[in-house]
C-alpha cells in the first residue's frame, strides 16, 4: 500500500470498541485498538489514514474522565468520534455537553438534516442504536448539526473545513442495519483508503515478514489441534518448511479420536515436522483426586510445559516459539495503564514462556480477530472442519468434569461429545452454535432402563451462542434435537441415565462450567 492505511480506534471503555475494529476491517481496511491516552506525537509518528474515537461508560464531566491527548484534533487527520467521542471532541473544542436527565437507550431514527460525506448514499431516515446519558448543547466554532432525532438536536455533527465527524449513536452494532455503510463511508470516502486488507495480502505479507524474522532459523510450536494453533502452523510452514518442528502433547484430556486426526492432518496432509507426546499416564497421574478447578488447571498448565520443555530441548538450533495468540488475545491479556477497559483474561497464549528455554516469540496471527484467522486457514488449504471447529478449552475436557478427573469417566465424557457434535451438525446448527458440548456432572441419580432401576451419572448439555466468548447467551435448541440428543447419551453411553440442559447466559455464568 502506498500509504499507511490503518485507522486507529481510541478506546475509551467502550464495550463495543473490538466491535468498531471488526466492522473497519469488512470494509477491507486495517484497524487496530489503542489506549485513549495515546499521545499526538505517537500517532504523527505512525501517520494513520483516520481516527476513531469510540464510545464509553464515563460522563465527560466526571473528574477523573478519560481525555484523548487534544493535539490529535490538529494532526489534520480524518477523526470520527462515536457517542463518549463525540461528547469528548465537543467538550474539548468549546462546545458544551449538559448531563442527561435521563438516558436515551435502544432503538431511535435520526433524520438527517445536512450534507455530510459521512451519510452519502444512505437514506435521509435511518434507524440507529443509542445508548447516552448526557447530550451535546451546543457546538463548538466550525461545527454544523448534520442529523437528529426526537431527542437529541445533535445526533451527528461535522467541522465545515477539517475532516473531524461526530455521531451520538453507535454504527456498529447490527442494531443500526446501515451502520457499516456508515463506517465504510468514513474508511473509503473521508480517510482515502483503498480497501486492499485482505487475507491474500495479509498472508503474502506475512510470508515475508515471516522469513525476515526467523533468517533460517528454527522455530516450534506448540500444537493443540484447535483453530488458531492450527492456522498459525500451516501458516510458518508455508514460510520456512522443515525449519518449523510442530510438538503436540496428548494430555489425556481430548475429545475422542483427537490425536489420531491432528497426525494424520499435519503430519500426513501437510508434511509437516511433527513431534508426538502420549502423556496421558502423566497428566491423569498428577490429576488423580484432584477436585479443585483452579488447582487442575495449575496442574495441566504446569505439567504441559514440562513436557513441552523436554521436547523442545531435544531440537538443536531452535530460536524461535511460535504460538496461535490472537488480536482478542492480545486486548484481553493485556492491562493496559489507564484504560477504562477491565482485564477480561489472563489468556494462556500470552506470556507464560519457561525462562530457561530462552526463545523469541513468533506470534503471525497476532493482529487477526477469529473470522480473519479462519479465512486464512481456508487460504492455506486447511478443511472447513478444522477451520470452523468450535473453541476448546486449553485444559481440555478436565473443565468439563466436575470433582476428579479420571479415565473411565473421561470416555464417558468422549462419547458423550461425539454425540452432541454428531446431532449438531445432522441439524446444521454446529456451524452456527459457538459452542456445544457436555459436562460430566459426579451425581448418581436414578433411572429405570428396561425392567431395571439404574443409579447413575448426569450428563448436563450446554450450547451457547457468542461473538467472542467474552459474554454469551444459552441457545433455544429445537426440542426434538436436545430428544435426540439426550436418548442417544442414555441409549448409548454406559453409565449416563440423565441428560439435562444449561439455560445460563454469561454472565452471571461463565461457558465452562469449571
């Protein structure tokens, strides 16, 4: 590209801030999340085609309100500020924001009063989300109102000279439909981007900055079989080859078949390096009577390491560590000094390095969201079943056994699982669900089977529906899925006579039951 073509997107808090970025990049331009507080000279430096300023949970007037450095409005570059941002380029350019008596949340049509690029090719009356307490009374010098609503005279406003754009609602939940029509507005038309970030560009960049980084040298990485793992795998080793050694540890505590597929994938398809580990003694060993969560997931994190350690101990030359970390990975794992912004997780591909092992990290999918991950693995050749597979727990099924974990019970589990999958996809709802799976819950209950009463363990079903894990709602299987489901785990898996199903959204829950 021959200029920087990224737009920024300033958080200050907003919950919907991954939103913005995400709807950028569907305009096919690159967008990347920074703190609020990034100072002007920083992002002179980085010269960025457009700034947007997001949304946020604080009042303008409140004392310890998150302020953008105010030389970003004399950079000459195209800015966008959204509901807080707005609120915040009014209040710092002159204008006055008054605290709302009452907030104006849900579902509002605004009509759209003057020109503005921002609207072009949209309809003079559109239905958009707001979400706001307070409200713009009036507009700083160089300001004109160019929409409104009912409520709110000041529902999106521009500068008649400089390319700086203000809107009280929020384009880019799927509650204002033509809200990324809005958005590509401001990418293509205000900032000049061309929409050329796509995944043929990022994987050919890639490719190269790759093999720039590593210069010949070896590179491991740690294989779980999941999405992102699996991505950045075929991705190295499009790049380097043979320099590329994949480990992957059978913990025991897979789904059923797992290691079987991820060798004959990687290592049959592929022709890739691959180190297998069976460690299923060990981890169910340093497991055994272990009923804490938190404790067996010290555990398995700990014994993974060893075990990985050992083996890459055993490859001469090796410089590198590469991981399938993510952009989600990377703002949730991360605490960011004076964003507004809660730590959601401690994510278990960021950091965590064993010191001794001395490596660099390679992390080429760091700048992706999972959508784009999956596109590149489609790129990359890898099936639609590895590409669309649904998340799993890095500790594997050890969460989703409630109390001790232990073989007999683990393939009960197994079974369990290929069936849910099974059924999900016969009804062609896998695809579409984020997550499905079983949880084995140590409660015997009893059961008539045949002529006999059975005294056995309760299987509890869980599908949720989700963006990106951080919040989650239960799914409404069809009835006659979640029958067929639940006769097939008592018909068919031994020592199961109760099958019952999760309608916990998160939060107050979380997906995982541990």
């Amino acid at each position: 590209m021959a200029k920087n073509e990224t737009i920024l997107v300033l958080d200050f808090g907003s919950q919907y801030s991954q939103l913005i970025a995400r709807r950028i990049r569907e305009c096919k331009v690159y967008s990347r999340i920074v703190p609020f507080h990034t100072p002007a000279e920083a992002i002179r430096s980085e010269a960025p085609a457009g700034i947007i300023l997001s949304g946020g949970p604080a009042s303008v007037y409140q004392d310890n309100a998150p302020k953008c450095d105010p030389e970003i409005f004399r950079l000459g570059i195209p800015i966008l500020g959204i509901c807080y941002g707005l609120q915040l380029t009014v209040k710092t350019l002159g204008g006055t924001v008054a605290r709302g008596s009452a907030r104006e949340y849900g579902k509002a049509e605004i009509e759209v009063t003057d020109e503005s690029r921002l609207f072009a090719g949209l309809p003079q009356r559109l239905q958009v989300w707001m979400s706001h307490g307070d409200k713009v009374t009036s507009l700083p010098d160089g300001f004109i109102p160019t929409a409104k609503t009912e409520n709110t005279e000041f529902a999106a406003i521009r500068h008649t000279e400089k390319n700086i754009y203000g809107i009280q609602f929020h384009p880019e939940v799927v509650h204002t439909p033509r809200g990324t029509e809005l958005i590509r507005n401001f990418a293509l038309n205000i900032c000049g981007c061309t929409g050329s970030w796509t995944m043929e560009s990022f994987i050919e960049r890639s490719l190269r900055e790759i093999r720039e980084t590593t210069k010949g040298e070896k590179v491991i990485l740690g294989l779980s079989g999941g999405v992102d793992s699996s991505v950045a795998a075929a991705l190295i080793h499009k790049a380097i080859g043979d320099d590329l050694t994949c480990i992957f540890v059978n913990n025991g505590l897979l789904r059923k078949n797992e290691a079987e597929r991820v060798q004959d994938l990687f290592a049959g398809t592929f022709q890739m390096k691959l180190v297998y580990i069976d460690a299923t003694d060990l981890f169910l060993d340093k497991l055994a009577g272990v009923t804490e969560p938190e404790r067996k997931r010290k555990i398995i994190g700990h014994e993974f390491i060893e075990v990985f350690d050992s083996a890459a101990m055993k490859i001469e030359n090796v410089k590198f560590l590469a991981q399938g970390t993510t952009y989600p990975d990377v703002i949730e794992s991360v605490p960011i000094d004076g964003n507004p912004s809660a730590m959601i997780k401690s994510h278990h591909n960021v950091g965590g390095l064993p010191e001794k092992m001395n490596l660099k990290l390679l992390e080429p999918l760091s700048r992706l969201f999972k959508d784009e991950v999956r596109e590149v693995g489609r790129k990359l050749g890898l099936p639609e079943e590895m590409v669309m597979r649904q998340p799993f727990p890095g500790p594997g099924l050890a969460v989703r056994m409630i109390g001790a974990v232990n073989k007999k019970d683990l393939d009960i589990l197994r079974e369990a699982d290929v069936i849910i999958v099974e059924e999900m996809k016969k009804a062609g709802l896998y695809y579409k669900t984020w997550q499905a799976f079983p949880v084995f819950i140590p409660v015997k209950t009893v059961g008539v089977m045949g002529d006999e009463r059975t005294y056995d363990n309760v299987i509890a079903l869980r599908a949720v529906e989700s963006q990106d894990g951080m919040t989650a709602d239960w799914v409404r299987l069809p009835y006659d899925l979640m029958e067929r489901i639940s006769t097939r785990i008592i018909n068919e898996v031994n020592g199961v006579n109760r099958v019952v199903y999760d309608i916990t959204s998160k939060p107050p829950g979380t997906i995982e039951w541990e």
